[in-house]
C-alpha cells in the first residue's frame, strides 16, 4: 500500500467522526445515500436532496438549499433546530458560537427553525420564548443579522435522535408581508453543532 492510499484511508475513518444520517434498513451512518465533504474531514450524508426552497427576504432570493443540518438546542436540549443553507456546509462550520457572521459561513443565507420539542407535529411560528406546539424562525444572510418570522408554520414530520430529520416550513412576516420562505428539508444531525 502507498502513502498516498494510506492518507486517504485515514481521511475517510477520520471523516465518519462528524455528522451522521440514519435509515430504517440501516440505523447509525448509511454511507450508501451520498456523501459530501469538505477537505477538513467533517462528514454530512444525506439522501441526495437535503431540501427545497423558494420565497425572499429583504429582497433577496433563497432559491437553493445546499446543505441541511440539524442540531440539539444549545440553550435547551429538548429543541430541534433544523437550518437550511444556501452553500455547502459542513457540521464543523456550526461547532463555534458566531459561525453565522464568521468564517465561511459569513456570506451564506440561512433558515433557522427551532421547534419546542423533537416529537413530529406541526408547530405554530412564534417570536417569543416557545411553549408547547411552537417555532421560533430566522433569516440570516452573514454579517447582516438576523431577520425573524412571524407568522406560518414548521413541520416536523420525521426526526431520529442523532439521524435525519425531515419536514416542511413556511414562514411569513420577515419584517414585512412582502417576505416569505416555504420549503422542504431532510436535514443531517450535526452532533457538534451549536446555535450561533
């Protein structure tokens, strides 16, 4: 075996200490539904097609969902938090607060959507703390900051602990009637992952 082989070998290993994405047929990693990533190591699968989107906010388009990822609340660990990006992200590029002004995700928009518990339902968009059957949503383009729905609902329809999450959203009243997201995900755990 050559050092070159041997290099990527111990990349890959390295690589499944990242995200993870279960299936039914395969509970833990499914490495056979894709994988993306990035020259760091960190590892997101998914079944191909983490999502879709269409809708504007401030007057900028958010037409493509790249990446979806989804993490335990930081502040309350019962919570998903399921966000959408525009970019390819890896799970490493959310394991730091203010990962969403900093670094590469500087000029990436991104849907957050956090649901009060991780049981499937559909939840009611708020933007006080959450209770019981409630979301909270925001927009973020970088450095801009964020942007907060007011109105519509985030559906959780599948969500396994420390797999994938699925569901729909659509979130009206980013500061104006004018912008509205609605959309669709299959977003990948991201066990280091925090809330920027």
């Amino acid at each position: 075996m050559d050092i070159g082989s041997l290099t990527w070998a111990t990349l890959a290993v390295l690589a499944l200490s990242g995200c993870s994405h279960s299936t039914a047929s395969n509970p833990g990693n499914d490495l056979s539904q894709g994988v993306a990533a990035d020259l760091s190591g960190d590892l997101a699968t998914t079944s191909g097609n983490p999502g879709t989107i269409t809708g504007t906010v401030a007057g900028k388009t958010f037409g493509t969902v790249m990446t979806a990822l989804w993490i335990d609340g930081t502040d309350t660990a019962t919570n998903a938090v399921v966000y959408v990006f525009d970019k390819t992200t890896a799970c490493g590029d959310i394991s730091a607060a203010g990962w969403d002004v900093t670094g590469p995700l500087s000029s990436t928009q991104h849907l957050e959507m956090k649901t009060f518990n991780q049981t499937p339902a559909t939840f009611t968009v708020v933007t006080h703390a959450l209770g019981a059957g409630q979301a909270n949503a925001s927009y973020t383009f970088g450095a801009g900051g964020d942007t907060v729905g007011t109105a519509g609902t985030v559906t959780l329809a599948s969500l396994v602990a420390g797999g994938a999450a699925t569901g729909s959203f659509d979130v009206t009243s980013f500061g104006s009637t004018a912008n509205h997201l609605s959309g669709t995900f299959d977003a990948v755990f991201c066990s280091t992952g925090v809330e920027p």
